[in-house]
C-alpha cells in the first residue's frame, strides 16, 4: 500500500494528506457540532444531556477518524459528511429557537 | 485507502499514529503509572518524615497537638496517616482568613510525638505526576492540548489495532520466542489485548478529564459558554471544607472541645476503613464542629468522594451524616471514569494492580516502538534504508532507556542536593531534563547497539544505587523499612531494584550470543529478544 512513488506529493500521498486533514479537522468540527446540537436536544437536565453529548462527542471523533481513511470515495464521504453537519447544524438553531 | 481492504487501512493508521505520537506517549504512560503512587514517591523522598509511626492514639493526639498550636484558628485541617503516608499533615485558617486550596499554614508533624518535621524541598512525585499531563516549561493550556492530541491518536491507535485483529483471541495466546519481528509483534498484541480494557479506559477517561478544554462546544451551545452555570447545575458532589465564609465575622465566644476520643471512636465503628481526615471550624468555640471523613469511597458514582460525619464539637453530639448525591447518569458514567483515571479512592492492592496494567501499556507502546524498527530491518539490509528510520531507531532509545536514566537521575538528585540550596525543587526537575537531553545526544553519537547498551547500564547502575545509597538514612534503608513493617518505604526500594533487575535482563539478551545468520538480523534479534524479555518480566 505504501508505494515509493517518484515525486513527493504524488497521488496516493495527496491522497493521505486529504484524508488526514478531513479525519482530523472536519471529524473535529463534525463532533464539535455534534456535541453542541445532542447538548440542546437530548430529552434530559441540561447538565446530563451536555455531559452525554460530550462524551458521545470523543467516541464520534474517533469513528469519524478511522471513517476518513477507510472510506472507498474520499468525495462522497465529504458530501456525506456534509450533509450530516448541515442535519446537526439545523437541529442546533431549531432547538436554539424554540 | 481505494485499493486495500478495511483491515489494511486500519494497519496503516495504527502503524502511521502510533508511531508519530510513540514516544511522547511513552513518557505520557510511564510519568502517568507512576502517578499512581505520586505520594509515596513524595513521601519516599523526604527521608525526614521517615521516622514517623502511626499509633492508634495518633488522631486524638493530633487534635490535641493543634490545640497547642493554633488555638485561636477559625477552622483545622487535620490529614491522619495512611499507608500512603506516615505523618500527620494539619492545616489551618485564621479568623477572618479565606479558605483557599493550599492556602492558611501548614505544619507536618510525627505521628507519634507529634512534634513538627520538616521534610527536604522536593519537587516529589507530583512532578511526574503534572508533567504526564501538561509536560513542562511551557504554557499549561499548551501542554494539556498536546497531551489531549496524543491521548486522541491513542484512542484511534487503540480500536484501530483491535479492528487489525480479526483473530484478537487466537493472536493473544501467540507466542513466538525468538523469531526476531515475530515475537516483538507478539508481545505488542498480547500486551495490548491483556489489559485492553485498562487501555481504552484509561485513555477515553484521560479525554473526559479535559472535556472541558478540548470539546467545551455542548457547554457553549446549551449554556452559552457560561462554564460557572454549567457546574452548579451538575452540582459539586463534594462540599467546601467547613470555614468561616464571611471574611469579616466576629469569631465566637469560647467555649472548650468535648473529648474527641468518643467521636472518633463512634465514626470508626462506622467505618472498618477508618478515617481519612479531620476538619475542625471554630475550635474551642461555640458553635464548633468537628467533621470527619471516610478513607476511601462507597461508590464510584459520586467522584469516589467518601462518607462524612459532623459532630456538635461542644458536646460531642452526633449531628450528621453526609452521602455525596449520586447525580444522573451522564454524570455518573463520567465519575466513574475520573475516578478510575485518578484513583484516589483506591487501597493499596488496587493501586498495584493499576500500576502493573500502566506497566504493560508503557510496555505495549515500547514494543510497538521498536517493532516498527525491527519491521524495517529487511529494507535496512536491501540498502534501502531511509534516514527516517535512523531518526527512529535512535530517538527510540533515548524515549525508552533514556526515560528511565531521567527518572533515575532525577531520584539522585533528590539525595545529592544540599537540602538549603535555593531553588532546590526545580534542579531536581532541570537535573531530568539535562538527562534526558544528554540520552539523546549520547544514542545519536554512539552505535545503535552500543547505545542501548550503555542507556541499560545506566539504568541499573542508578537504579541499583538508590535502595544503596537509602542506608544513608536510619529510617529508610531498606533493612529498617522492612523491620519496622513500613511497607510504602519497602515497596519503593525494592521497585528500584527490580527496575534495575530488569534492565540488567535486557543487557544479558543484549550480550548473549546468538545462533549464525546474518550480521544485521543477529542484531535485530538480539535487541529484540532483551526488550522482549523486558516485557514479559513486566508482566507477571
């Protein structure tokens, strides 16, 4: 799998690094929002639905993480992530609203 | 990625995050296992203390002690001894005084005669404790932040290396001596699987320790980053010590203790553990109470906080019992997780045990440190060798023997220093660094081989040395310890040489001949087998 290819950034390392800044960066945000949307819509006292968030939070980064690189279409997983934030996102402004 | 399998990706990414955070994670692992006896290594390196004896009179002479020596307190602090510690640590407030943490003045004093001690300057055990946490010398948020990365590259380490095993349960009885690459993998997996659950705990609960750093962004949605908000609803499961809260208050008029032997009495009834502390507010006035706490916890639910009871401390009167609540789930589930991370409730047998699983992980990321280089061996031989993996190589021995040179020579410098000179605590610390500093540079300059070698030395020489060098002591050596059933003393003494014992069996590997093959693969076998060994003597 790790071929020495001949220039540097080559496509299976351009490759990586892709995966690696989605995995890490945008898992980090994905959780981030994750943690803030189950924070305001968990059926709980506040301070328990932000202690479940939370710690649900860690888990998702780390499945997100091992998704980024294990995922057959780096494109389709950044629309699935996507639309997974957007989900979050909407939830989080409802719940903020109501 | 495209053209590999679930499994490859996930080889790929254990190899790749494991190795980039290998050797802070190391020093994370083994700063952190010993954490768990941050007190008896403090304790260890104050020879000072080390006269002091537990009595059972001891937690009504202590009361009496501080009634010598701060009558006109507004509240005291009384730490009995344990088997964490011998003495007794008091603490007090005066009139008016706000109760800080680590605030009023402190006093340690003999167990016994009750008369005060004063233990060398040490940076102790709490040093390695901060440091498996926020490292050191730069910025704490810094620090925690590249601890917190790290613990996340972990955990991805961690369930990515159980989704490489398909076959978890067939690889863990796998053994195989001597085969070089194959028994460091081995000893890698059966390392890891032994005590996984210890792994994944210890690791997800160290995230939940910095939720609030690392993924404040529930609070921030639901409390509007109001974090004061946020803990008064989840509700502290532990109350402020008692205290005079208003700063101004007159302090009351006089009135004399009730005995305390009765008191104390009545709470051990209570609790075969036995009392961990006393806090007395407004002693020898009215309106006094006397408060003790339980060693030790009744659950896990509620930060492992123990049982507390107040006496009216007139009359002697029994006026409550405090249970900490047992909050909500969420909260509980992350109580028990601090609670497992920190330990602080825990016996002596449960700490050892936690302490031989920190062993194997600081073990498990070792060998997964080395077998990456023993991996690369072929390619090494093939002449295809990448600066990459000399950079490994060398830097794998400085993270691993040279560690262990830092923590010796820390230790002795603990014994060298003239207990008067100024700054004392942090040339302990400089005297670490400037050993580990000096591993590194040394296992750059010198063959790779020869470099292990000699880190190994050094190691048994300063480990060895220590216990030695205690006879210095009259109170700590470990014949005295040993006589006189000082345990805490004992165990430090005799871990010293057993560390020694150890690094002496990786030598021997080291020097023992092996079987004809090739120059390169000899070496690799050899160094393996000595670490490999290591291992396995870390684990019983």
């Amino acid at each position: 799998m790790l071929k020495q290819g001949g220039r540097w950034l080559d496509g299976h390392r351009l490759d990586i690094v892709l995966r690696s800044l989605l995995g890490i960066a945008a898992g980090y945000a994905l959780s981030a929002l994750l943690a803030a949307s189950l924070s305001l819509a968990l059926p709980m006292a506040r301070a328990e639905a932000v202690m479940v968030a939370t710690m649900l939070a860690f888990l998702t980064y780390v499945a997100l993480i091992i998704w980024a690189y294990a995922a057959r279409n780096v494109w389709r997983l950044a629309c699935i992530w996507a639309a997974l934030a957007l989900l979050a996102w909407s939830t989080m402004t409802w719940m903020e609203r109501t | 990625m495209k053209e590999s399998g679930f499994r490859q990706v996930n080889s790929w990414l254990h190899t790749w995050s494991g190795l980039l955070l290998g050797w802070l994670l190391f020093a994370i692992f083994l700063t952190g296992t010993l954490s768990y006896f941050r007190q008896e290594i403090t304790y260890w390196m104050q020879p000072e203390l080390h006269a002091s004896q537990a009595r059972e009179q001891t937690a009504e002479h202590a009361v009496q002690a501080m009634q010598r020596l701060a009558p006109d307190a507004a509240s005291w602090q009384i730490t009995l001894p344990s088997e964490r510690n011998s003495t007794v640590r008091v603490r007090w407030y005066d009139q008016g005084e706000r109760v800080t943490k680590g605030g009023g003045k402190s006093v340690t004093l003999d167990a016994t005669t009750m008369e005060p001690l004063s233990g060398r300057p040490t940076a102790g055990g709490e040093f390695l404790y901060r440091f498996h946490f926020e490292l050191y010398g730069m910025d704490r948020t810094w620090g925690r932040w590249i601890v917190g990365a790290a613990t996340m590259f972990m955990l991805v380490a961690i369930i990515s290396g159980v989704i490489i095993h398909k076959k978890i349960f067939i690889d863990f009885f796998t053994f195989r001596r001597r085969k070089g690459q194959r028994s460091w993998m081995d000893a890698h997996n059966a390392l890891a699987v032994l005590s996984l659950p210890f792994h994944f705990m210890i690791t997800y609960s160290g995230l939940l320790l910095f939720m609030f750093l690392l993924m404040p962004w529930g609070i921030d949605a639901a409390y509007k980053g109001d974090m004061r908000a946020f803990f008064s609803d989840r509700g502290r499961a532990v109350s402020p010590a008692p205290g005079p809260d208003a700063k101004n208050q007159a302090a009351p008029a006089r009135q004399a203790m009730a005995p305390v032997g009765p008191m104390l009495e009545a709470a051990n009834k209570q609790w075969p553990q036995g009392i961990a502390s006393i806090s007395v507010s407004q002693p020898g006035r009215a309106g006094s109470t006397m408060e003790l706490r339980q060693k030790g916890a009744q659950t896990l639910l509620n930060h492992a906080s123990g049982e507390r009871v107040v006496f009216d401390a007139g009359s002697g009167a029994l006026k409550e019992t405090i249970r900490a609540d047992v909050p909500g789930a969420g909260t509980s589930t992350y109580n028990v997780f601090s609670a497992l991370h920190r330990l602080r409730f825990a016996d002596i047998w449960l700490r050892w045990l936690f302490f031989v699983a920190g062993a194997m992980g600081t073990a498990m990321v070792g060998t997964g440190m080395i077998l990456w280089v023993v991996k690369r061996l072929p390619q090494k031989r093939k002449g295809r060798y990448h600066a990459g993996h000399r950079l490994v190589e060398r830097t794998n021995v400085a993270a691993i023997a040279g560690l262990f040179v830092a923590v010796g020579t820390y230790f002795w410098l603990n014994r060298l220093l003239p207990a008067s000179l100024p700054g004392r605590a942090g040339w302990e610390i400089h005297g670490f660094f400037i050993a580990w500093t000096s591993a590194l540079l040394h296992a750059w300059l010198r063959e790779h081989r020869q470099a292990w070698k000699e880190q190994l030395y050094a190691v048994v020489l300063l480990f060895a040395g220590l216990p030695i060098a205690n006879f210095r002591y009259p109170d700590s050596h470990l014949a005295a310890s040993i006589a006189n059933g000082r345990w805490t003393l004992a165990s430090m003494d005799l871990a010293l040489l057993a560390t020694a014992a150890l690094a002496a069996w990786a030598l021997w590997y080291l020097h023992a001949p092996t079987e004809s093959a090739p120059a390169a693969k000899r070496k690799a076998k050899a160094v393996g087998q000595a670490r490999q060994q290591t291992v396995r003597e870390a684990t019983p």
